[in-house]
C-alpha cells in the first residue's frame, strides 16, 4: 500500500522535529548566560525545561480546539473527517492522567540525565523502554512474548551495556566526569522504566478510544504542565547537590534563576522556543504515524532521528566517535527490529513502497498536465 502525501509529511515531521527537540535541549543545557546572583553559568533547569515541554504539548490542544471550532462553523462534517479532529471527542479527559503524570516524571528526570551525559547516549538509552514494555506486559496486559522477541530483548540489553561501556572509556572535549555521564545514563534508564509504565497504562485504558491524536497530546500537556509548575514551589525550597544541580544554594529547581538567564540570552531563548515547538509537532506527528501508519513505522523513523543526534554531536556537541557504540547502536537498532518483527526483507519492501508511491505520484502529476496542455490545444 503506498503512502499518502500525508503520511509522508507525518513521517518527515516527526523526524526533523524529534531531532530539533533533542537537540535544542542540550543546546539549552551547554548556553551559558547570566543568572540573577550574576554569575556567568550553564543552563541547569530540568524541571524547568521539562515544563516547557509539556507547554508545547498544551499547544496541541488549543490547536486543536481552535481548528475544531472553525471546521465546525462549516456545518458541513469536515470536523469528522479532517485528519486532525475527526475520532472520538466524548471522553473522559482524566484517563490521560496516570499516563501525564508517569511522563511529566520520567521527562524531568531523563532531562537531568541529559545534562550530565550527551545527546547521542540519551537516544539511544531510551530505546531501553522496549525492555520494561515487554517486561511489564506479560505481568499485566497477560501478553506472552515469543522467542523472537525475548531474543530482541536481549540483543537490546547488550547493545545498551556495550554504549554504556563506550560512555565510560571516553570523555568529550566539555570535559564531563566519567561519573557524571554513567549518572546520566543510569537516570534515562530509570526513566524508561517509568516510560514504560505510561506505555502499558495507556495501552491497558486509552487504546481503543480512537482520541485525536492532538487533543490526547494537549490533554497530557495541560496536566503536566499544570502539576510540573506547582511542583517547582517547594522544589525550589529542597536542597540538592551536584550532579543533580548546581543552582543558587544547591535549590532543586530555581525557575526564577531559570528565567532571568534566559532573559540574559537570544540563544537560550531560541533554544527554548525550539524545545516548545518541536515537541508539539513531534508528539503529534508520533502518534499520528502509529494511527495512520504502524508503530513499527515509528520506531523505523525513530531510529533515523537517533543517527541524526549522534551526528550532530559528533559534530557540534564536542562528543568523540567511538567504535563501541557504533557496535552497541548496530546491536540496539537489530534488538529493536526483531522485537518488532521487522525483518530486511520487509524493511525492503517498505522503501519499495515509498519510493513507488513517489513514482506514481509524478506520473499522475505528468498524466493531469498533459492533459490540461491537450486541452489546451484543442
């Protein structure tokens, strides 16, 4: 079946802006700029940064309430067939609540990760979710795993010790402890285990609702955003010490400090805004490719966007290229596939399909213009 113009759009957009949102955020953790004690220091605001995710992710809903009143005004029923609101609108929003609030936590804390270890690690640790997925279905979804994916499992696991192995033999030109970025790692992993409960949650109460994929975004925008900011009220009064932070007198998060840096920086403020809007458009884009597509499409894609961070740090974010986690992203990226069932020959099959489906595509394009030039002629 070959894809629409509009499943390619998804699968580029998820693409470009899961790379931009990854990418920003380090950017964001590596700016220096005046705090308000006056002091010339990194950006170090996780559960700031992690806020400002879920603002972006809140867009999403407005989007979609917007769009919803305008289709609706047609008094024509595009509102129930446009791709971006039809589905089911009568639902319980507070489903998405659980699954907010794993994510509001799994975000901050892989946020810390990132600050202290680099942006190529923190992908490819993340596919370490598919391990506690598989773990936590068979305990509570009553799923049994086959042979071929406890072997994806396991292919995973080794891949992502070999990458932490590699983490722990070099360090980057930004002079980062060894001990810093195997907190780092460690922290992401701990983070998919939370992920991964989300995952089984969602998949457990929300599939089958048929949400539009904006307004389930939005919804679990508003919550995280709404808890995460009441939150920074007391972790501004709790007391921590690096790597966990380095804010003025040790304070968990400090948004004000957050703040004036950022008012102090055009950089940190482009950074910022690229983490706002990549996420809206990535997370809508993630699910859309799992609804309109498969979500073996999305981890095919999602593996792209991985190769596009690793060089991007390679090339700007000081990070050396090391064999070992070539190794542990080749064996990470194969546990993933056979997890997924995703075989060469099928991998084959759906290049085969894209790019007939860009043949096509140009030869109706060619068939309508010459027929509007005979038209023409006649």
């Amino acid at each position: 079946m070959a894809w629409t113009n509009y499943q390619k759009l998804l699968a580029v957009v998820m693409v470009v802006t899961g790379s931009i949102n990854t990418i920003s955020t380090k950017w964001a953790d590596d700016i220096k700029s005046v705090g308000r004690d006056g002091v010339l220091k990194k950006f170090d605001h996780p559960f700031f940064q992690a806020s400002t995710m879920f603002l972006g992710e809140l867009a999403c809903l407005l989007t979609f309430k917007i769009l919803y009143r305008y289709y609706s005004r047609r008094s024509d029923g595009t509102e129930d067939v446009n791709e971006l609101t039809k589905g089911n609108r009568n639902f319980n929003p507070f489903i998405l609540f659980i699954p907010a609030m794993c994510d509001m936590t799994a975000t901050s804390i892989m946020y810390i990760g990132l600050n202290l270890t680099y942006a190529s690690s923190f992908q490819m640790f993340r596919g370490s979710v598919i391990v506690f997925v598989g773990l936590l279905s068979t305990g509570f979804l009553d799923r049994i795993l086959n042979r071929r994916q406890w072997s994806g499992i396991f292919l995973v696991i080794i891949g992502l010790a070999i990458v932490g192995i590699a983490d722990f033999i070099y360090k980057g030109t930004d002079n980062k402890s060894r001990n810093d970025i195997i907190t780092g790692d460690m922290l992401i992993v701990i983070a998919q285990i939370i992920q991964s409960i989300q995952m089984v949650v969602e998949e457990k109460f929300v599939a089958g609702q048929d949400i539009p994929p904006l307004q389930a975004v939005g919804w679990e925008g508003l919550f995280g955003f709404c808890v995460l900011v009441f939150l920074q009220i007391p972790f501004y009064f709790i007391r921590a010490g690096p790597p966990v932070t380095t804010n003025i007198g040790d304070r968990l998060e400090d948004p004000i400090d957050a703040l004036v840096q950022i008012g102090h920086s055009w950089k940190l403020t482009l950074a910022v805004l690229g983490t706002i809007f990549s996420i809206a458009f990535f997370n809508f884009a993630g699910i859309s490719v799992t609804k309109e597509l498969s979500a073996t499409t999305r981890m095919v894609l999602d593996s792209v966007r991985t190769i596009i961070i690793w060089v991007f740090s390679l090339a700007f974010f000081g990070q050396h290229f090391h064999w070992l986690q070539l190794l542990g992203f080749v064996l990470l990226l194969a546990g993933l596939s056979l997890y997924n069932g995703i075989t060469g020959r099928s991998l084959i099959i759906q290049i085969k399909t894209f790019i007939n489906s860009r043949r096509y595509n140009r030869v109706e394009e060619d068939g309508i213009v010459n027929r509007n030039a005979d038209d023409t002629e006649s």
